[in-house]
C-alpha cells in the first residue's frame, strides 16, 4: 500500500496498534476486513488533513465580475468586507469589477483577464449566454472555478452557484401575492423584469406564472421587462396600468421606489407590490409601508458559499463542497409582521 504517513501516525489516528498497522499495509494475513477497511479509513482521513494544513494561510486572489443594479453592488462590496476577514482556512483578496451595465464582450474580456492573471477562482454574475459559457469553459479548462452568483448557468463548466432556488422563490413570491389580493375577482398582476437575459430573473417570473396559474387561474398576469428603457421604465409601467389597474405587482428587476413614485404622479392607487433585495431602498419602502414584501438572501451567505467552493477546488476536496443555493428570507413591513416576526 503506497503512502507517506509513518506506522505511528496511522496507529495514532485509527486508534490501533502498530503491529496491526504493519500487518495491514504489508498485506499480511491475519486481519479481519473490517481491521483493514479501518486502517485505509485513517489514512484517507490523514490526507484529507494534510491537505487542510496546506490550505492554512495560503493567499487565494479571487475576481469578482458583476452586472447588477448599484445597490446590489453596494451590497456585495458590503458582505466581501464582512466575510473574507473571517475565512480561517485561507487569506483572500478580490478584485472587483462592478458595473450596473456591463456589456457582454466586456465581461468576456474580464473573464479572459482573470485567466491571464492564473484567479484563483471567479464570482460570476451575468446573463447566460453562448460566449460567457465558452469563456467561463475556458477558465474551467485552465483550472479556474467559476461560481454563479445569484443568476445561475446550469450544465455549464461553473464550479458551483451561490444564491437563491429562482423559480421557488417566484412560486413564494406568488403565495405572498395571492394573500395581499385574497377577494378580488379576475385581477391584473403586473411582473416586472430587469433584463431577460438573467435566467435568475426568468426563473422567478417563470415560477411566479406557474403559481399563480395553478393557485389563482382567474388573474390576468403582464410581463414587462425593463431592458434600455432605463429611468423611463416606471413611467411606461404606470402609463401602461390606466387602460387595467393593477391589483398587484411582483417587482423582480428593482426601482421600487421609481415605481411607486410614478403611480402616484399618474394618479393611481399603488398596487400590492412584492420587491427583492433588502437594500436601503426596499427597507425605507418597508417601513413607510410603501412596500408589501421583500424576499432576498444574505450576501455574506453567498460570499461564504462561493469562498467554500473555492477551496474545496484547492484543496482537492479536503474541504467540503457545500450544496448549490443558500436560504430564501422574506421581510414585511413591522404593521404587518410585529417586531418579532419581521424576518422570516
């Protein structure tokens, strides 16, 4: 048997003694299976330690390209500054590359970069595209882990995905709706969307129509998606509302408060709105109960996620690799939770 442990180190850590060690990794007779089977126990767990202590205090430089709206980037630049000081196993530094538009041969560049850089591992967010899975391949064949963040590129080269269950979270999102309409007769439910390209976002809306189908087959469901239209969005969304109020709106693409604003400019009664993310924004809307739910995930699980991921790659999978998904929370506004039952 081929290791590079001594007898002792064996016997200490399977709890035998050297003699029986010697036997078994000599091939004598005389040791029962189950014997056996405890020593080559040990020294997998001897190098699966082995391997952790390389880890310990290795310096991992780890790049960061996000498309997303400003206060998710805030957010995210808030949750690194928490979470990689607390990651024991290694040293982490990021470099970041945040923009609230990020066109896709620019990300394809960044990602080439990180390549040319030899990253020690990539946090993605981006829409899931023909030439971001090839770069992202790319990486993985250079040995580079990608992990998708918040959006996800299922049966592409990424390494793993931090963030919400999309679809689920649109099925909650349609749960909490049919609550905040319970008694209207064949309502209109607005949906709006950022950018369609993000497959989280067309999960939750897909999850969303699906429920609400099933759940409340009278509503009239209209889907709206953002794309360039930028500030004039909530305009075009409220313009849009006189010919059919809206009796709700599940707001997956942001500027909630653009979006109420421009009912109230246009003289219409503000729709049950259900938002993500809770960023200031959204907690401001949520205390003056300008909002009716928010449903969203904390960064620092995702970072911590991604970070994990990272160094079950480097390490060869002495260190765990942790499951895809991190936990789905909703917030309502205090009238309506009470002070202990705000989070859930």
């Amino acid at each position: 048997m081929s290791h590079r442990f001594s007898i002792k180190e064996i016997a200490h850590q399977a709890g035998l003694s050297t003699a029986t060690i010697d036997r078994v990794i000599n091939r004598r007779p005389g040791v029962r299976r189950q014997t056996a089977n405890r020593v080559h126990a040990a020294i997998r767990e001897l190098e699966a330690q082995e391997a952790q202590l390389a880890m310990s205090g290795r310096k991992l430089m780890i790049d960061l390209l996000v498309e997303a709206p400003q206060a998710f980037l805030d957010a995210l630049q808030s949750a690194l500054r928490q979470e990689l000081p607390l990651i024991q196993t290694a040293i982490f530094r990021a470099r970041s590359d945040l923009r609230a538009r990020f066109p896709t041969e620019a990300l394809v560049a960044g990602l080439e970069r990180a390549g040319r850089l030899k990253s020690d591992g990539v946090i993605l967010m981006a829409p899931d595209t023909a030439p971001i899975r090839a770069a992202v391949a790319r990486l993985a064949a250079s040995a580079v882990p990608v992990v998708t963040l918040a959006t996800d590129m299922p049966g592409s080269a990424r390494a793993g995905y931090a963030g919400l269950d999309n679809r689920l979270t649109g099925e909650t999102a349609a749960w909490l709706m049919c609550r905040l309409i319970a008694g209207q007769t064949a309502p209109h439910i607005l949906v709006t969307q950022r950018n369609d390209a993000f497959r989280g976002e067309a999960e939750r809306a897909e999850g969303f129509r699906a429920a609400m189908a099933r759940d409340r087959p009278d509503a009239a469901i209209t889907l709206l998606v953002q794309g360039k239209a930028g500030a004039d969005f909530a305009t075009q969304v409220a313009e849009r509302s006189h010919q059919s109020p809206p009796a709700g709106l599940y707001s997956i693409g942001g500027s909630n408060r653009a979006l109420v604003q421009a009912f109230a400019r246009h003289g219409l009664p503000r729709p049950a709105m259900i938002g993500h993310d809770l960023d200031p924004e959204n907690r401001a809307l949520l205390a003056d109960e300008a909002l009716d739910a928010v449903l969203y995930h904390e960064l620092t699980d995702d970072i911590r996620h991604a970070l994990q991921v990272f160094l079950s790659v480097h390490s060869q999978g002495a260190v765990p690799m942790p499951e895809n998904g991190t936990p789905l929370r909703v917030m309502l506004p205090p009238m309506m939770a009470g002070p202990a039952r705000s989070e859930a």
